[in-house]
C-alpha cells in the first residue's frame, strides 16, 4: 500500500482538548502529529466526521494553541483499558506549518543524548 501521507509524523506526546460543540468534549494525549492532523487516544469517541476544536501545546513553556478540525477516524483503543478507550484521528482544517516546526524541536529536546 502507497504511502498517502503529505507531511512526516512526530510522535511527541501532549495532552489535548476536544470540543465537539453539541457532540460533547473530550480529553486525550496525542500519538503522533504532523502540520495536517493529530492522532491520539482519547476518554470518549466523538462523531465520524465532526468538527471540533482541539486545544493544546506541545511544550510546557508555549502558550495553548487552538486549531479546528474534522474527526476522521473512531476506533475503540488498541489497549482497550485504561483512560483513553478510543483511538481518534482529527485532520486540521488549515495547515499549521509552525507546527511540524515546533514538533521537530520538541521532539529533538525529548531525545537522550548519545555517550561517548
């Protein structure tokens, strides 16, 4: 199967904000993000296909972003215990190019330093 992914994969872990309007809120820790979407697990599923609003930040230090989005993809947790029972997959409505920028850094802090 072809790779269908326009922009790499970070997987830096952060804690999220959904709002769902009407569907409901919901909170989770991402998976893995890139300047298109964001994949997490989350404590509730929300709508295929809903819009929502995610709030989060990928550093301690930077100020919380908020970025809109759609809900392409509800699945139950591959764990299936715990907190975060679902899996969700958001794709941003506009691409957030500061943020593939900011994931690179954060990650690259995250990383242990090789010994000599």
């Amino acid at each position: 199967m072809a790779e269908r992914r326009t922009y790499p994969r970070y997987s830096v872990r952060f804690p999220v904000h959904l709002d769902g309007g009407q569907l409901g809120t919901a909170v989770g820790v991402s998976k893995d993000a890139s300047a298109d979407g964001i994949r997490l697990q989350a404590n509730a599923d929300l709508r295929l296909g809903a819009p929502v609003r995610l709030r989060f930040r990928v550093a301690p230090h930077e100020a919380m972003q908020d970025v809109d989005g759609t809900v392409v993809r509800v699945e139950p947790s591959r764990e299936r215990r715990g907190e975060w029972p679902y899996q969700l997959a958001v794709q941003f409505d506009d691409l957030e190019k500061n943020l593939e920028q900011r994931l690179q850094i954060e990650l690259a802090q995250r990383r242990p330093t090789a010994r000599a």
